[in-house]
C-alpha cells in the first residue's frame, strides 16, 4: 500500500542500503491510523470510558480485557450486591458439600437497578448471577452424586421458583433471587435475553496473583487464577486461563 511499485532499475542498480526506499514514518503512521482495525480501536477506547464498557473492553494496552480486573469486583462487593460474589467465592465447597441449590436459595433478594448495583460493578454482577443461575440449572438436571453428598431430591424445589406465564425459558425454574437480578442485569448491559457466555467467564473472571511480576509480562497463565471458579479442577481453570491469554496483549 505504501510501496505499490517497485522502484525502477536505475535506482535500484548498485544501491548499497535499501533503507531509503521505505515510506517516511509519518506516511507509515498516517496509514495505521486510518485502517479499518485502526479506526475500531480508536472507536471503542472513544466510546467505552463513556458507556461503561457495557459493549466489552477493547484498547491498545489491555486487548479485549479490563485494565484492571479487581476494579468490577470491588464494586459489587462495596454494594448489596456482595452476597452473590460471597457465595460464587465459596462455590468449589458448596458444590463438593451438594449443598447449591439450598445455598443459592438462602439468598436474599437483591435488586440489579442501578441505585442497587453501580455501573462498575455489571461486568462482575453478569458473571456472578450467570454462574449462580447455571450451576442451579446443572444440579436440576444431576442427581448430586458428584459431591460429597447427595442433594435433596428434585421435587423439594418445586414451586419455589414462581415463573411467569411469559418469562423466557432462559430463567424458567431459576429462584426469583436470582432471576429477577439477572434480568435486570443483562437488560442494563443491553442484552435481550439474560444469559453467562464463556466469554464472560474467562475475561471477566480472572485475577492477578502478582500485579508487580510484570517479566516477562504481567498477564501470564502462571500469574493468574480465577476469580470465582465453579468447581477446584485445574483442567477447567486452566482452559478459561489459556483462552483468556488469547484476548489480552502481550
């Protein structure tokens, strides 16, 4: 693009250094900043300090990954909001224990409006209830018999959810704690239908074991974990850490 034509013969013939040949560093510049992925970059780091990053993350330094990945968390855990990361923090126990639907249950309800739950805190709000809401969906259709011990039967739970006629079937069977946050969740973070993506639970659901270890960089597989792990097994946490390092710079 810079160098459509190659020079002619009498200026190549008995040319010692090629160097002067290259397109001058502001031609060179004047193209990276009008390529298309150029222009997308530019456009989310306009656009996301404005709208919270609701669409995801995506700068030059930190890829498709939050800058600093505590900054949602201590959020939600500053507002009412903490009793779902509580729980997601002792989830690998509770779901040894078979114990994760009576846990999610005891929840109170909790409101995902924004005088609830700040803005900074939805990236971390969307991955807790997405986990909550899946690992509660997962033990409906298991009998327990991975845990320690095995939960109640089925049947103590029916009925205790309430959903309505309408409701879509992404929450059908959902307790209405965490149903209701959800929704309201995912309808601020323009989502139509409330739902946990894997997405979610690798970029958004990681933290650094040593912000000052920065060699050879700082977002290394060895110097991550995740946040709020579902189950204490190395091969899944370290599929969502190897997929995360996908998304983030080097």
């Amino acid at each position: 693009m810079l160098l459509p034509e190659a020079p002619p013969r009498s200026v190549t013939n008995g040319l010692v250094n090629a160097d002067g040949l290259n397109p001058h560093d502001t031609d060179v510049l004047a193209a990276a900043l009008g390529a298309p992925a150029r222009q997308v970059l530019n456009r989310a780091m306009e656009l996301g300090p404005r709208t919270g990053w609701r669409d995801g993350y995506l700068t030059s330094t930190h890829g498709f990954c939050p800058p600093d990945p505590s900054a949602a968390p201590v959020a939600l855990a500053m507002s009412s909001g903490r009793v779902w990361s509580d729980l997601c923090e002792r989830m690998p126990a509770v779901v040894a224990r078979g114990k994760v639907r009576e846990s999610i249950l005891a929840i109170p309800l909790v409101y995902g409006t924004p005088d609830v739950i700040p803005d900074n805190a939805l990236w971390a709000a969307t991955v807790c209830l997405g986990i909550l809401a899946s690992v509660y969906r997962y033990e409906e259709r298991n009998d327990g018999h991975e845990g320690i011990s095995v939960t109640a039967s089925p049947g103590t739970f029916r009925n205790l959810s309430g959903e309505a006629d309408d409701e879509e079937e992404e929450t059908k069977g959902i307790p209405r704690n965490i149903a209701i946050p959800l929704r309201q969740i995912c309808t601020r973070m323009g989502r139509v239908l409330p739902h946990l993506t894997q997405y979610d639970v690798s970029v958004y659901n990681y933290k650094l074991r040593d912000p000052t270890s920065i060699h050879p960089y700082l977002a290394r597989c060895e110097n991550m974990d995740l946040r709020w792990p579902v189950r204490s097994l190395n091969t899944s946490i370290n599929l969502r850490l190897t997929s995360l390092g996908v998304q983030r710079p080097r």
